[in-house]
C-alpha cells in the first residue's frame, strides 16, 4: 500500500474498534484479536496481557510465563511471535481483576484458550507484579503505532510503521489524540503538542510522515508532502492516560522544612517510574489532593506557597485548567498535565494542607463553636436564658 491519497489505516481501526470496547469489558465479538490487549506499552505491539475468559477481563498473573506463552498471546493479535518482556512497572496494589493462572504453552498454539493451566486459583485478590503477564511482539506489521522520544513509555512523538519503516504521524483535530492512545492500550490523552518547536521530546524533524484525522470512529491519513509546508507544525507529541488497572501512581505529603512524611500538609509528591517527585503548584487541585489521600472532610484543604523549583528538585509535570477553571478529574495522574518529566518554567511546588496543625480547631469545629455563641447571645438578648 502506498502513501499516495487516503489510506484506510484498517489494522489500526480493527485494533481501535477492540481496545474502544473490549478494554471495558463490552466486546460482543469472540475473534481472536477481540479477547487478547496489550496496555501501556510503548506502541501497539507490547504491553500488559489484558485478557477474555469466563466472562470476564483481567490481567494474567502467571509464575511460569515465558516466551512460548507471550508468543501465543502476540499471534492472537496477528504477529509471528513475541517475548516475554517486561515493558511497563506495575506497582504492588491488590486486584480482583486477575487470573490467577500457570498457562502453559508449547508456543505453537493459535490462542491462548488452547494452552492447558495450571495451579488455577479461584477469586485471587493479589499478584507480585513482577508475575504479571507482559509482551513485546514482533516482527511489527503495518499501521503498529508507537510513542517515542521519551524515556517513559506514556507519552512521545507519535510514528506509525507502514512500508518497513516508521514515519511520523501528523494529527489535527482532539478527537485524533484520544484514538491513538486507545490504539496503544491507554485510557485516553491527558495533553498533546503539535509542532517541532515545542515538542519536549527528541528527534523531532520535518521527515516523511502522513497527517490523520477522525472520520466517524476511523482514522484516515494521508501523504505530509501533499500538505502545504510540509505538515511539520502537525508534528505529534502525546501523553497518555493508563487504565487504572495498570497505572500506579500514588501521592503524598512531605514536610517542607525536614523532608519526613506529614499526612496533614507539605509538598505533594506523586510516584512515577520508581521515583517520588512534586508537581506544579495549582491551587484548585487542593480537594482533589486531600480526597485522594482519604481525607472524607476536604473543608479544610487548602493551598500554600513555598519556594520555586530549584537544581536538584525533581519535578514531574506542571497541571494544566480545562480552560474553565475546573478539574474534571478523580485523581492528580489522571488530570491533565505536561509530559513526566518537562515541568512549565515557572513552576511553583505544590502545597497542601488538609487539616489544621494540632491544637487548631477545623473550619467546620470553629463554625460550629460560632454558631452556639450566637444562639446563645441570641436567646439572651430575647430574653430566655437567666444569667
């Protein structure tokens, strides 16, 4: 297939139309490529093994899993083969949506369904993350889809592989963004760049690549140079929201004078890829902090200032508005923000306070202790009370 008018991209709309449904547990379809999806990898062709059985989706946490088992899991999804290869850090939190499973393959097999299992746990509630199943496929076939540029498998310059190479994939409109981390086993798109000149991540240029955009629920694409200045300021960047069954991103509070864990105020620090690290002040993000962090009462959560970033300090991501001034969001990972790791230049750190230092009465107590000063005064003044 050449790169001439608009290509119908169909393995990518087939893998689209699957992770759109399946990923939430509504396929109707018992194809092959329908029971089997790869999340947060780097591209469309690796990830963690989300998979269809009993009526049901879950991760694979398997003891045993080798390259013959991710070999079968990669054919389900039409490649030749796979490895087993651990591409994303899961962290240690519990599940109900696991299959406690030894699947034992020879790596011949078509499905994983033809694979006998072994020391099949019934209602598992846990899984060292180190056991779950995970693949990268291989060789890569046409309209694969990766992000690349960055460290973290999340987010970076999108390219697509077509012809025996990859070329970079120009998008113009939002609808596109969510799509294409769908096609690569992510939730949806927290924030996008267009255009080299601010594209945080490496390798930008102006090579040959094919601008897409949605028609109904398809992407189509087409030749760059057919657009006018060569399409480089479409340059996509992306970075992309993971299920929550895969994401682990925790949050916490950090004293800012001695650095020790405070549960009532401090900087917060979100975990991400084995490192703890703050964020850029937003103080509309104060309810959502404390809520995350088990507050039940957020009526006392508020922000305050500290120093700005400076050498040394790890920064994760800068928070970006809707535009409204609204957080649309259940938790800070999953708001939208710059990429991990490319904080805004004036950044400020987080601070939070979620409950009053000891001693100090809360909001609602001091509301509270006003009120009966002022039914008190009240029924004095009237007359009902003799002092």
């Amino acid at each position: 297939m050449k790169m001439g008018t608009f290509l119908p991209l169909l393995q990518i709309l087939v893998c689209m139309h699957a992770l759109w449904w399946g990923v939430q547990g509504m396929t109707t379809e018992s194809s092959d490529d329908t029971l089997i999806d790869f999340l947060s990898g780097a591209g469309s062709y690796e990830g963690v093994v989300y998979y269809q059985a009993e009526g049901r989706r879950a991760l694979i946490c398997d003891q045993t899993w080798t390259d013959k088992e991710a070999a079968v899991a990669c054919r389900m999804q039409g490649y030749e083969g796979g490895t087993a290869t651990k591409v994303v850090d899961l962290g240690p939190e519990d599940s109900t949506d696991i299959f406690q499973w030894d699947v034992v393959c020879d790596g011949d097999e078509e499905r994983l369904g033809d694979c006998p299992v072994s020391n099949k746990e019934d209602n598992p509630t846990s899984c060292d993350p180190n056991n779950i199943a995970q693949v990268r496929c291989e060789p890569n076939i046409d309209w694969d889809m990766r992000m690349t540029g960055s460290e973290y498998s999340e987010q970076g310059r999108v390219e697509t592989y077509t012809n025996g190479g990859w070329v970079k994939v120009w998008a113009v409109a939002h609808t596109t963004y969510e799509m294409l981390c769908r096609a690569m086993g992510y939730d949806e798109s927290l924030h996008h760049y267009e255009g080299i000149e601010q594209m945080p991540f490496q390798g930008g240029s102006q090579d040959e690549g094919v601008m897409c955009m949605p028609s109904d629920d398809i992407i189509s694409c087409r030749n760059v140079s057919e657009i006018p200045g060569n399409g480089s300021r479409y340059e996509t960047g992306i970075v992309c929201k993971p299920f929550d069954i895969v994401a682990y991103h925790p949050i916490r509070l950090v004293d800012n004078n001695t650095n020790e864990i405070n549960n009532r105020s401090g900087l917060v620090e979100i975990y991400h890829d084995g490192q703890w690290g703050n964020i850029c002040k937003n103080s509309r993000y104060s309810e959502l902090v404390c809520s995350e962090l088990g507050y039940k009462d957020t009526w006392d959560a508020t922000s305050f200032d500290t120093q700005k970033v400076g050498d040394g300090t790890l920064t994760w991501f800068s928070t970006v508005d809707d535009g409204y001034g609204l957080t649309n969001c259940d938790s800070v990972f999953g708001c939208e923000h710059t990429a991990w790791g490319d904080p805004q230049s004036d950044c400020n750190l987080m601070a939070i306070r979620c409950a009053p230092a000891p001693g100090r009465a809360s909001s609602l107590e001091g509301l509270a202790l006003s009120l009966i000063i002022m039914v008190v005064v009240v029924t004095v003044d009237f007359g009902f009370v003799r002092v």
